[in-house]
C-alpha cells in the first residue's frame, strides 16, 4: 500500500496567529483533481490566496488552508469556478469539515439571456 506524500504549505500558513478569533481560523479544505496537471494549475491559480500543498494519492488533492478573514469563502469559490473553466472540468469534490461538496461550473449564461421587451410591453 502506498501512502500519499504530500508537498508542505508555504509560509503563508504562519501568518495566521493562535489568537485569531475562530471565526477568522479556517480548517484547511481538500479538492480533489483529476490529474497532476489539474492540480498543477489549481495550485498555480491558488498560490496568491491560499497557502497550498499538493498530496498525491489515487487521486491528487489540492489541500488548501484559508488564511484571509471571513470573506475567504467568495475567494474559494472565485477560484474553483475560475480553475473549472481552465481545466475545462464540469464540477470539483470539496472535502471541509467531514463534509464532501459537488461545486459545479455556472451554467452558460447564454442560456439565461432574457428577450429585449419590445417597445409597446413597456410603454
């Protein structure tokens, strides 16, 4: 049996300090990828928000480690559906808090485009 190895966080993961209110602690969250090159370009695209590491398993995982205040979140899902659309990917499993999330990529807006009203619908 082999065991996942795992690449360690970047000193962004010291800068969140033991006094933190837990509310802004955040507990580190997992995406799991299709392929190294997914994971590659997720940790690429996660560097400047989160500190990272890669764990290479079955499958490789993205382990992420929120650091920010209480607005990381939108910073999570700014950056899932940002890295889905470049990986050309329909949807990622998140693994936070013993929970497993499908998050999927928005539909085409195109499919949402509302019809102009016409001129004697407004008037």
């Amino acid at each position: 049996m082999t065991h996942p190895t795992a690449v360690p966080f970047g000193r962004r993961a010291a800068r969140r300090r033991a006094g933190d209110p837990p509310a802004l602690r955040a507990a580190e969250l997992e995406v799991v990828t299709p392929d190294l090159e997914c994971a590659g370009l997720l940790l690429e695209y996660a560097s400047p928000l989160f500190a990272a590491e890669l764990v290479v398993a079955t499958a490789p995982i993205v382990r992420l480690l929120p650091t920010g205040g209480p607005g990381w979140v939108i910073d999570l899902f700014s950056l899932l559906e940002r890295w889905l659309e470049a990986a050309r990917l329909p949807c990622a499993k998140v693994l936070y808090g013993g929970r497993s999330y499908l998050i999927r990529v928005p539909l085409d807006q195109e499919q949402f485009a509302r019809s102009t009203p016409s001129a004697s619908a407004t008037s």
